[in-house]
C-alpha cells in the first residue's frame, strides 16, 4: 500500500501518528534513542551515592596510635630480676654452706676465736672437783667438773655452776647466758630459740659487760640485743660443730640444778 502525499513533492517520511499512550515505565518514548537526552532525562548519570559500582574511591581506614603498655613489661622485669635474685641467694648460700664450719665461724663480726687466741685454756680440759677459777668470764673452754649441765633445750631462771657448764661445751653445747636484769621480752626472744632443741641452754649470768653473751667449746660472741642475727649465725655455726667429743657426746641426763657451786656428790657417767 502506498501512502501518497500532497503536493506530488518529493517522497516524505511519514508522520507518526500519536495513539495519547504514555509509554511504559523504563522503556524509551517511541522515537527515541537509547542514551539520548530524553532516555536519560532526570536520573544523574554517575554512580549512586552510597553504591560500590566503579569510580568510588575506596576509604583508608584511620590507624588510631597506641601508647606502649609499660605494666605487663614492668611485671615481667621485676619477676625476671625476683627469680634471679632468688637463684643468686640459692648459689651463695651453698657456696657458704660448703665452707668449713671454721671459716664460717671466722666469718661472724666480733666473735673470739680463743682456740687461736688460747691455745692453752682450749686444750686443758681435765676432769676436776671443786670451785675452778676461769680466766675467760663466762667460761668458753678449760677444766671442768665430771658431770655436765643438762643441755637438752633447757632454760634455767637461775645461775648454773661453770664448772658443770663448762663440761657441756665440750660436748658441742652453745651456752647463752644473759644479764639477770635483761627485759623480759628480750629473754622470751633467747628463750624461743634455745628451749627444746638439744646441745642448747640459756641461763642469766652476773656481771656480763654486755647483755648477752654466747659460748661454744673455744668461742665467744657478744651482742647488746636478742634481735641480732649473728645469734642465729652463731647457733648454725657452732652448735654440735665445736664438739671435742664428737657428734655423739650427750647432753641429758645431766645436772639440772641451779646454783653457782659444782656439786661434786652428784656425780655423772664421765664423758
């Protein structure tokens, strides 16, 4: 079928005829073409805000600097400088303890080593009756009576003779005596190291020139105060150690008595 037009002019195109539809939604209006303004007319042409299409510049995320945290390192170093500390001490301690007890004893401020000082009163220790005049005051080491003082942990109120206390030095005893008017806290202090624990007693002393005072079999320490630790050293040192009768030698079934005179009748096995 052939469409004439008027005039006889040359050949048109003809003429779209509008039906008054609207066109349908996301479709082109007749006519038009795909990416022309009116296909595109009122939506942006760029990528939507918010959507992760190509273009959008990708968002570096913000490194927030934190301070060093100096607890757990101050921890750590302190436990590191503990456990070496302890080990050190360990170390030492066997080191010391691996010395002969003699240089131990050497080693404790303000002891007297009379087994240096005098040879002649360590060595004179005869059995003996009767009173015996020490030149050491109290007595460390020299003749002595028969029987020896109880020195099973005892703790005497009283004087005790030297002559009987004497005789338990030979035997590895430590003797601590102490002034008569010595506070009582401090004797509880002396007391709680001595009492019950065997080759010790603990008795007061008359005219000490200072408050306490320990023996051993040729050695003497004095202190102004129960609180010193050279007691202690003193007791580990020396006790048992400074025997001259060897680890075996008794110290029950001595004289229990108080009293500054030796009783010859009440005589003891010999030891």
């Amino acid at each position: 079928m052939s469409i004439s037009t008027p005039g006889g002019g040359p050949e048109r195109r003809p003429s779209v005829v509008s039906t008054g539809k609207k066109p349908a939604a996301g479709r082109p209006a007749a006519g038009a073409k795909p990416g022309s303004a009116k296909a595109g007319a009122g939506k942006p042409t760029g990528p939507r805000p918010g959507a992760g299409g190509k273009g959008r510049k990708p968002v570096t995320p913000v490194k927030v600097s934190q301070g060093r945290s100096w607890g757990p390192i101050a921890l750590f170093v302190a436990v590191g400088v503990l456990a070496v500390s302890i080990i050190g001490y360990g170390a030492w301690a066997a080191f010391q303890g691996s010395k002969p007890w003699e240089d131990r004893a050497a080693a404790i401020d303000g002891i007297v080593n009379f087994r240096e000082k005098d040879k002649k009163l360590v060595e004179g220790g005869n059995h003996q009756r009767g009173s015996i005049t020490y030149s050491v005051l109290p007595p460390v080491a020299g003749p002595h009576n028969d029987a020896w003082q109880n020195c099973m942990g005892d703790v005497y109120d009283a004087q005790i003779a030297n002559e009987h206390a004497v005789h338990s030095l030979e035997h590895g005893t430590v003797w601590i005596t102490h002034r008569p008017d010595l506070p009582a806290d401090q004797v509880a202090k002396l007391k709680e190291k001595v009492q019950g624990k065997e080759k010790l007693m603990l008795s007061p002393f008359e005219g000490l020139d200072k408050p306490i005072s320990l023996q051993a079999w040729g050695y003497q320490l004095k202190v102004d105060s129960a609180d010193d630790g050279r007691i202690d050293e003193f007791i580990k040192t020396l006790r048992v150690n400074a025997s001259v009768e060897g680890p075996n030698a008794l110290c029950s079934g001595g004289i229990t008595a108080t009293g500054t005179a030796p009783r010859d009748g009440n005589q003891m096995p010999q030891g």
